[in-house]
C-alpha cells in the first residue's frame, strides 16, 4: 500500500498498521525536518516559516513553535494565522489536528491523535486507530495539557494548565482538570482594559 492509501486509510478511523516500512520512513523524514525547524531558531521567521510549509499540511503567518517542536507525520497538521507554542509541543498526527487562528500553547502541550489497540498482540502487531483533533479561534492551552484523540475545543476557550482534555470543550469557556471540565463561563467582568 502506498504512503498515500495509508494516510487516507488512517484518517478513515479504522485500525491500520503503524509498523509498515511507509510509515517508518515517513516518521524519519519528519523527526529530520523538525530537527531543521529546530535548528533554524534565531533565523528570519519568514525562513523558519518555509521549513514548516515543507512539514505541514498548511501553515498560516506568524506560525512559531519555541524549541523542541516535535511531530508525528506533519502532513496532517493545519495551522492557522499567529499560532505560538512554548517549549516542547508534541502533536501525534496521525488523525488530523486542524488548529485555527489566533492560538497559543503553553510549554509541554501534547496532542495525541493516535491510539494503540486495546489487545496486547494486536497492539505488539502494530494496530492502531486515530481520531481527529481541531482547536478553535482564541483558543489559549496551558502548560502541561495533554489534548487526547477525537477532541474539539471550541473558539475563544481556555484549557488550564496540567489538564487533560479527553471529550470535546465548547467555546468561550474555562475547562481544567484531569480529566478536563468546563469550570465556568468567560464574560464581560473578565476583561482588564488592557490596551496595547
């Protein structure tokens, strides 16, 4: 099967074999490239910017990850206009993670698109399954979030730092916990009158 009717076997939601040699060579393509986007820190953003377009799927303006940024496969990852993520973001890709505009992540933030089976052979045999994750407009992820397979965060929301987001979060909420839930509204009475 060719690495093309794999990702689209993968992103089908059924069971698919991590172990074939497509796969493999397609993960070493990917840790050689985010070792580049790594190394490229301190260049012009416009440079560390095209190294992303080679590894992602897409990849709006003002796309920065702080070193380490590590990721699965890449061609399964969209990102919207001014997206940062701190130090040491892991996106496991395999089912897709679409991140909007406006995006910021904390330090040590892991999306884990990709599951094991449930069955030890199975699972020592290579089966896997993978679900999508997408995150909205505004969205702000703390340090230390985990963001499991198949989760929407809705626009405007905020997961709180160390959580760990296991179903879908709606918009315009606070959510924290482990595993996370909305804690409250954000409103009004929430603003500053902050003026850059």
């Amino acid at each position: 099967m060719t690495l093309d009717a794999q990702r689209e076997h993968i992103l089908s939601g059924r069971m698919y074999n991590d172990l074939t040699a497509e796969l493999v060579q397609a993960r070493e393509r990917t840790v050689l490239l985010t070792n580049e986007y790594n190394d490229s820190f301190g260049k012009p953003q416009a440079e560390r910017e095209a190294i992303l377009r080679r590894l992602l799927a897409s990849v709006g303006e003002g796309c920065h990850f702080e070193p380490t940024f590590r990721c699965e496969f890449g061609f399964n990852i969209s990102i919207g206009d001014a997206f940062y993520a701190n130090f040491d973001c892991v996106m496991l890709d395999g089912g897709g993670i679409t991140i909007r505009d406006h995006v910021l992540f904390g330090p040590r933030v892991g999306i884990y698109t990709s599951n094991h089976a449930i069955d030890a052979a199975e699972r020592a045999a290579g089966a896997c399954y993978a679900k999508p994750v997408t995150i909205g407009d505004n969205v702000w992820v703390g340090g230390g979030v985990t963001i499991n397979q198949g989760v929407t965060i809705g626009d405007g929301t905020i997961v709180a730092s160390g959580s760990v987001v296991t179903k879908p979060i709606p918009a315009g909420v606070i959510a924290a916990g482990v595993p996370a839930r909305v804690l409250r509204e954000i409103t009004d009475a929430d603003k500053t009158g902050f003026r850059p």
